[in-house]
C-alpha cells in the first residue's frame, strides 16, 4: 500500500474540529475515569494531564482528540479497553494532532462495544495539526491495538514513538474496492519533513495487510520486533524511504495473495501470492528512492527473505541502491534474497552485502536479477 497521493483513510482521518484554547489542568495525579461515553472522557482530558481508564470495556459514540501535553493510560492493555459504541466511519477511533502526547497501557479496538464487527477504520492517528504545524514528541507504548478495517496505528508525527505493543487483527476491509488492505502500522510522508518514526519492541500478527508499510519516509528505526503471519506484501515494505535502520527483528510468514497497487514492487507482478520479509521498493524517479538504508541482523522468512526491487526496466536507478545488508538469517525461505540492481547497470549505486546466508550457507550472495 502506497502513496499516490496518500491513502483515501489518510484523507479522511481528522473528523472534528480541534478545541482552541488550554483550560486549567490538573497534573498531581492520575484521573480514574470509569466510562460514560465521549464527553466524559473528553472532559476528563480537558481537565487533567494525566487519565486512567479504570479496569473493564469502556465506549466512546465518536472520535476521540487527546489534547496537547496529555498522558491517557489504562490498568494494562489486558484489562482496561476503549472501544466505539457505533460505528464512527473512515475516522481513527484516537486522533492525535497536537504535541508531547503519550498513550500507554491499554486496549484501543476497532470492534463495536470492544467484543463486535469492526466498527471503525483506523485505530490511532497522529496527524499534523489543522493548521498544518507538526505533531512531535508522540509516545504510544505498551498498548494493544485491534479490530480496524484498515490501519491499526497510522503515523504522520515527527519522531514518534510506538514501542512494546501489540498490533493483531486489522485491515481486511479497507477499501475493498481498491483492492487496499491495510496495514497494522502505516507511516506516510507528511509534507518536507523526515518523520524518522521510533518502532521497537512490537508483536505485530494476524494482521489482514502488510505490517508495517512504510511510504516515503526517511530516517526511522524498526528494532527487535516479532513480526509473523500478517498479509499484504510482506512483513516489512520500505517504499521509497532513505536513512532507515532495519535491525535485530524476527519475521516470518507474512505477505501473500494480496493487491498492493506497484506491481513493479513485487515479485512477479500483483497477487503472486509470494511472501516476503523485507522488501525495499523504487518504482520511480525520486531522490535517494529506497537508498542508504541499513538491514542489519534480522532472521527474515518467507518466500523470499529479502527483496530489494524496482523499476529498472523504465530507468536502469529506478530500483534500492546504496543499501547495506548485513548479518541477516534467511533460513527457511525458497529464495533467499533478491537484488534487482545488477552491479554496474549503473555509474553508481551497488547495494553492500555481507555475512548473510542468501544461499543457505554462511556469507553467500543474493540472487540478482
């Protein structure tokens, strides 16, 4: 799933207007809310920077906006849940487009009164402002996040953190009539900057899409994640994005029989049915398109474990170049890894690999093509 113009969710994100003004705020200590719906929890926010949701399956009728500054926490993600009441559309369930916002420790689900049918699109999105300023310092840690249509945790915030999470059971009905699946986290350019997101720690499985797609966005770092029997293209897809870290994640089992829009990104074409660990994808003229990123110390499965290609048949540096591929296990896959630059079908540009197992021995090449 990819950019051409951004996904039609995307667009469709912010639902309501954003309050204006900062209201007198208690800090000491944490707030216990206990449900009542929408305007008890937005109360609650607007009066206290830190709020707990107390144990059990508590609803809101529509999006929620958490306010700048603001911490909303739970008793666990196994035991305080927030969930819609009805179904609220193509908007996130959470919406974060204001600065220094925390959520921790708790279930955010999709399905209707936390048991139900998906009710909502997107679970959590942190956006840019209405005024179009940058959402920083977003940190979304410990939680379980479940049960939307498309995309469990969409980021367009500058260095947010999503860390020690768990992503199960989203996408699967996200514009079905694209052929769009979601994904359970979807990062995407939002304007000039480089959004250099921060994802660690994360159980990202069951998810209906790809688990993380990531469309042109620079500088992140994506450590020590379990990444398993997800959909989409595969368990992890670089889609033209420079700078990143790849590292130290487990992945297996994910891609599959499901419509991704670049055909040039895939293996074979659309709907091949293949499934990939790490993909890295440029299919079109772009500065630094799916270059210097680092791959480093991974165990990659599936079909192909690693896959670095694109649309050198339009133009010989329309495919990843100048990445480093290092130290990755790749055991299990039919075709180890996959490079589509050919080195030297260009002045410049070979991708670096090393110490990997491509050919099931220690050390050994990708297969170029």
């Amino acid at each position: 799933m990819k950019v051409k113009g951004f996904r039609l969710c995307i667009m469709l994100i912010v639902g309501m207007a954003v309050t204006v003004g900062m209201p007198s705020i208690s800090s000491a200590t944490c707030y216990l809310w206990s449900g009542n719906g929408y305007a008890s929890l937005k109360a609650a926010l607007d009066n206290n920077a830190c709020v707990q949701i107390d144990q059990g399956i508590h609803t809101i009728e529509q999006q929620i906006y958490i306010p700048a500054g603001r911490t909303l926490t739970g008793k666990g993600s196994t035991v305080s849940t927030l969930a819609p009441s009805q179904d609220i559309g193509n908007l996130s369930v959470i919406a974060i487009a204001s600065s220094n916002v925390t959520l921790s420790n708790f279930r955010l689900t999709g399905e209707l009164n936390g048991i139900g049918n998906k009710a909502a699109d997107l679970g959590i999105a942190v956006v840019p402002s209405q005024s179009g300023a940058a959402t920083t310092g977003v940190v979304i840690d410990s939680m379980q996040v479940d049960g939307v249509r498309c995309d469990g945790v969409t980021i367009q915030g500058i260095q947010t953190i999503l860390r020690y999470s768990v992503l199960t059971n989203n996408g699967g009905q996200c514009y079905p009539q694209y052929g769009w699946y979601g994904s359970a986290i979807y990062t995407v350019v939002y304007s000039q900057y480089d959004l250099a997101p921060q994802i660690y720690g994360n159980n990202i499985y069951y998810n209906a899409g790809t688990g993380l797609d990531i469309a042109q966005v620079n500088n992140g770092y994506l450590g020590n994640n379990s990444i398993w029997d997800n959909g989409g293209l595969g368990g992890v897809v670089i889609y033209e994005s420079h700078g990143w870290t790849i590292e130290n994640n487990l992945i297996n089992n994910s891609g599959g029989n499901k419509y991704y829009g670049h055909p040039a990104c895939e293996w074979g074409g659309d709907n091949t049915g293949k499934t990939v660990g790490i993909l890295l994808c440029c299919d079109q003229d772009y500065y630094d398109c799916a270059a210097y990123n680092t791959v480093r110390n991974n165990s990659s499965q599936g079909y192909i474990g690693i896959l670095l290609i694109g649309a050198d048949e339009v133009q010989p540096y329309e495919v990843p170049r100048f990445n480093t591929i290092t130290g990755n296990n790749v055991y299990g896959s039919v075709i180890g890894c996959a490079d589509d630059f050919v080195p030297g079908q260009w002045v410049d540009g070979n991708n670096l690999w090393s110490n990997n197992n491509c050919a099931g021995t220690s050390n050994t090449p990708p297969a170029f093509f």
